[in-house]
C-alpha cells in the first residue's frame, strides 16, 4: 500500500505530542488504523489518533477499576 504524507512538520510535532504516552505497540495501531481507512497521513487524522488515545486510557481506567472491585 501507498501511503501519502500530507502533514507538515508543524503538523508531525502536534501528531507526537498527542502520541506521548502511548506505548509503541498502542501507537502503531492506531497510526495503522488512521492511515488504512484513507490510505493517507493528513492533518485530519491527528484527530483521530487524540480520539482513539482518549478511548484507549478510558479503556485501561476501566479495566484498573474491574481488578480493584
């Protein structure tokens, strides 16, 4: 598959900022993801990878409560 890049490096600084904390396995996936829906890495999708980080902590968080209970 083809990928094009379409983010600036401005760009590039948001989408790692956003993807600090994640593991690189957890990062991968959802790069993957974001990029196979379109075929493409755009501003758009920096969205899209807050979002799923966002459902991923709250998936953890979760599951941390599930054992505690």
């Amino acid at each position: 598959m083809n990928v094009k890049v379409e983010i600036s490096p401005q760009d590039t600084n948001r989408l790692l900022n956003n993807m600090k904390g994640l593991t690189l396995m957890e990062a991968e996936k959802i790069l993957t993801k974001v990029i196979v829906e379109d075929g493409r890495l755009s501003p758009e999708d920096i969205r899209q990878v807050v979002e799923a980080k966002k459902d991923m902590v709250e998936r953890k968080e979760r599951d941390c409560l599930n054992i505690i209970r």
